[in-house]
C-alpha cells in the first residue's frame, strides 16, 4: 500500500498502538498472570453460529492477570497472536489458514475470544469486495499477550482497527504472508517473525531524528537504510509492507521484503519498490495491469499472483 517515505511523514496516519511504544516491564509477584491455576472442559455445548457442531475437547485453561479471569485454549491463544502479528485478519482467511476450514473449531474459539473481550470483530465495508468480517485485539486482549509474553520479546503486536481500508489492507498482508512463508518453510526457513511497516517505520524515523539537521543528507539517508536492511531510491527510503525475518538451514538470520501492490499504485511508486529490492505480490485481477505498467518504464521485475 502505497504511503509516503520522506522522514518526516515515516510517523503518519498508521501509528504504532501507544502501548508498544514503550518496553513492557516483567509482570510482579504480586500483579502477574497466574497460570494454570486450574483447568476446565467444555461439556459437550455448541457454537450458536454453527448448531450441532460440538466444541474441541481440547482443555481450557484459566489465566488471572489484573484482576481478570480468562478462560482459554492454547488454540484460542495461538488465535491471539495470529491477528495481533497483523492488527486485522479475515474471519474467512483465519478459517482457511488457522484452522483449516474446520467451522467446528473456530466459530467456538473466536465467539469465546470475544465474549471474553480478548478480541473484537466488525464488518467494514470494501468499495470491490462488499463487507467482510475482520477481527483484531481489543486493548485487554493485546494486554493479556503482552503481559503473558506468549509472542515473545521480538514480535510486535497491535490492537484495534485502522481506517476501513487500511483495515483490509492489513487483513490482506495475512494471506500473502501465509503464501510467501509457505515458500521459505519449503525451502527450510524456520522461526519466521513478522515485522509490519508500522514497526519499521518507528525505526528508521528513530535513527534519522537522532541525526538531527544531519537526517536530511544522502549519506546519513544511506547509512540508516542499510543498518535496517533498507536502500535508497531517488532520495527516499521505501517501505515494505511486511518483512519476514527468518532462520535459515546454516542457520544464519535472512528476511524477505514483501509489497502487496494494487491498481491504485502509480508507475513511480511501483518502480520505486522494485528497485529497492522488494519481493512484488498483487492479486490475481491486478497482476497484468501491474506488469504494463513496469514495462512501459522498462523494468524488469516478477510480480506474483496472491
């Protein structure tokens, strides 16, 4: 999704949550999560939106933290953490790729996270696609995680909904994650961390600040992108959507830098992002469009159908 990459504007519409901005402190003896305090099993209830179809017998564990009980499967947890990784997901695509379109274990899951006030799910309109159903954590559910560091130190996490389109867009980067880590799995990448540009916006806007008047020069410009893995294009520094970093067979860290391009991208924008190396996706329909356009700048580049 295009945005723009002047260092000024790296901190624009698509803040980092105001909770990750600060490190979170290891919870205390006396206000931390107690975990496995006792276990519960569901006795043979349904899911209202799925009558008849009995609930995983998976056991249900109960987590205190801030004075809240949580009842929740490591399923559910999992669950968590998928759609923080990504602010928002599909109910369809969670479905497909979670749980592999087994309705009998997701519709209990996700109605349990949100009855719980864990996560929250809205239908936002989509000017091609219509309304779709897109989950993302409520504030205590991004608290919960947090505070249990159940994602580990280095993942980030968001909460909450963006602008409807921004929303789908986030959504959207979820199934082209699952397509391009199903190829660095197949090739034997392992521990693979999600890194959206929100993150790595925070980033590089921090290294350029602290140069100060300096920030603006094409050496200090050079030297922060290529300390996050980033190069320079025509004075700027581009954005992936969604980074992938990942353990190799040798065992050496790697990443991958992904965009999900649309329609909407003009031929500058695309051939920026080609150039500073990005690994190009786009969605079926816009695939030969988006081909066009870098032939007609007679750039060579492989654009990949999501």
């Amino acid at each position: 999704m295009t945005r723009g990459y002047e260092p000024e504007e790296f901190i624009g519409p698509r803040q980092v949550p105001e909770e990750h901005e600060h490190k979170a402190h290891p919870p205390s003896q006396s206000d931390g999560p107690r975990d496995h305090i006792q276990e519960e099993r569901e006795q043979g209830t349904t899911s209202p939106a799925n009558p008849g179809t009995a609930r995983s017998p998976e056991l249900r564990k109960i987590y205190e933290i801030r004075g809240r009980t949580y009842r929740l499967r490591s399923s559910e947890i999992a669950t968590m953490v998928e759609i923080g990784k990504f602010r928002a997901i599909g109910l369809e695509d969670l479905g497909e790729f979670a749980y592999g379109k087994d309705k009998g274990r997701i519709g209990p899951d996700v109605e349990n996270l949100i009855r719980q006030g864990l996560v929250q799910m809205k239908s936002i309109p989509h000017e091609e696609k219509g309304s779709r159903q897109l989950l993302a954590l409520t504030t205590a559910g991004h608290r919960f995680l947090t505070g249990n560091k159940f994602a580990g130190k280095e993942q980030a996490l968001y909460h909450g909904f963006a602008k409807p389109r921004e929303a789908h867009h986030d959504a959207d980067l979820y199934r082209l994650y699952q397509k391009a880590a199903g190829k660095i799995e197949r090739a034997g990448g392992r521990n693979l961390r999600v890194v959206l540009d929100y993150e790595l916006k925070k980033r590089v806007y921090h290294d350029l600040a602290k140069l100060g008047p300096d920030r603006a020069s094409a050496e200090s410009k050079r030297n922060v992108a290529g300390r996050h893995g980033l190069q320079v294009v025509r004075g700027k520094i581009p954005l992936p959507d969604v980074r992938i970093e990942y353990d190799t067979p040798d065992g050496e860290r790697a990443r991958v830098d992904i965009e999900l391009a649309t329609t909407h991208y003009r031929g500058r924008t695309l051939a920026e992002k080609v150039r500073a190396g990005f690994s190009i996706y786009a969605h079926a329909n816009d695939v030969s469009n988006l081909r066009r356009v870098l032939d007609q700048r007679e750039l060579t580049a492989e654009i990949l159908s999501l």
